[in-house]
C-alpha cells in the first residue's frame, strides 16, 4: 500500500470511530418487540363482558406466532408498561372479511367511554378507513380541521360528539387478506401515521403526551404478525 494510500485508509477508519462514538453517546435506543410469538407477556386483557361472565371466550389469543384480535367479546388489550415518545411499528391483515379494530395510544382510564374504551388517542384500522384519529376524552388537531372533522360547534371527545378526524388519503391500504404496514409516531404533543410507507395523518397540540398502547377487538378478526417499538428523542422545535 503505497504512503498516500494508506494515509487515506486511516484517516477514513478514524472518521468512522469518530462518528460512531458521537452516535453512541447521543441516546439512541434499541427497537424492541412488545410481542413475544409465544404469549401475552407485558399485556392485559379489559373486556368488560368477562366481568360478570369470566368462563366467556378470550378475544385475544396467540396463534401460529401471531396476535390475533378474534373480534368479540369486544374490549382491549392493553400494554403494562407506559411510553412517551416512540415509533410504533404495526404489521396487520384481516384474514377474513374485512372489518374494525385500532391501535390506540396514551391510554389511560379504562371504560372512561361507552363503558368501554380508554381515555387515549385512536389510530383507526376499520378496512376503508385506516389513518383517521378518533379522540377519546382526549384531543388533538390537524390542518384543515372544518374539513376534516365537521363544524367546529360539533367537535369533542366524548359521547355524541364528532370525535373522528379523518385521514388524508384511504388509498394506501392494501386489499383485504393482505398484510398491512402502520407506522405510528407519537413525538412531543404530534403523532404521524403512515400506511405502507405513506404518510396518512399528522396531528399536533396533543392534551396528552404518553400512556399505555392498546389493541381492540372491535367485532373482526385481526392477525398482528410485527408490534416493534423504537424509543426517540423529542427534538427542539
């Protein structure tokens, strides 16, 4: 190796330490499964109907390594731990016919509405319409909100209010029975959603910040192959 060559060599392998010495302290961390393949490790079940009829059939089950929704009794699973600041990364198909389910995030008080959801933020699933939000005794906003949510004197987060906020586009799904892609980041007071690496919602001035991750069983069967969280920095704005 001739001299210049070599000098070259080094200085390239020294920039190459520099750099991932300066990743390494900047607080990266690792992605994580919330889901095992094996069982229902780090969440819970809320089903109401369980309460007064606890021999009554799951709706959430593992099955050939996925999670599986089974639709009804309707209710939640929900994660033990809270998170603030993350992606969420949602692999999902309905492997019959198509139907409703979310995944909701900063859940909070259960059944704090219908006497069945969590005080929480939902990305909606439902087939035809997966990006809205809809708000459960929380809120947040989006550009163009007449537009996208009705007349403002009708808006809320409550029972008989207009709680859905519809997405930008519902040409990102894919058709039924085939595996779908959700990337739900909660960042600061904004969450974003994308469908299959499109960006189908962005809303900001969340009333809340963090909480715990749920799933619903919402009356259709759903498969979740992939539940991967990946912690992020807030970033000054």
């Amino acid at each position: 190796m001739k001299f210049k060559d070599r000098i070259f060599y080094y200085s390239c392998f020294a920039a190459s330490l520099v750099l991932l010495s300066s990743t390494m302290g900047c607080g990266i961390e690792a992605s994580s499964s919330l889901f095992n393949g094996e069982d229902l490790d780090g969440w819970y079940m809320d089903v109401p109907l369980l309460d007064s009829l606890p021999e009554a059939r799951k709706p959430f089950v593992v099955r050939e390594g996925m999670l599986v929704s089974l639709g009804e009794p309707r209710g939640h699973l929900l994660t033990t731990e809270e998170y603030q600041n993350y992606r969420l990364e949602v692999e999902y198909r309905f492997p019959g016919q198509g139907g409703n389910c979310g995944v909701l995030v900063h859940a909070s008080t259960p059944r704090a509405l219908y006497s069945m959801l969590p005080r929480s933020i939902e990305v909606q699933m439902e087939h035809g319409n997966v990006g809205d939000f809809w708000v459960i005794v929380e809120d947040i906003e989006v550009d163009n909100m007449v537009a996208r949510r009705g007349p403002r004197a009708q808006w809320g987060t409550v029972e008989g209010a207009n709680r859905r906020i519809v997405n930008l586009t519902d040409n990102a799904e894919k058709p039924l029975g085939e595996w779908n892609a959700i990337m739900i980041e909660c960042l600061g007071s904004e969450i974003k959603v994308w469908v299959n690496g499109e960006l189908v919602n962005y809303g900001f001035n969340s009333t809340v910040r963090h909480g715990k991750i749920a799933l619903q069983a919402e009356g259709a069967e759903v498969e979740f192959r992939k539940l991967v969280l990946t912690p992020i920095e807030e970033l000054t704005r």
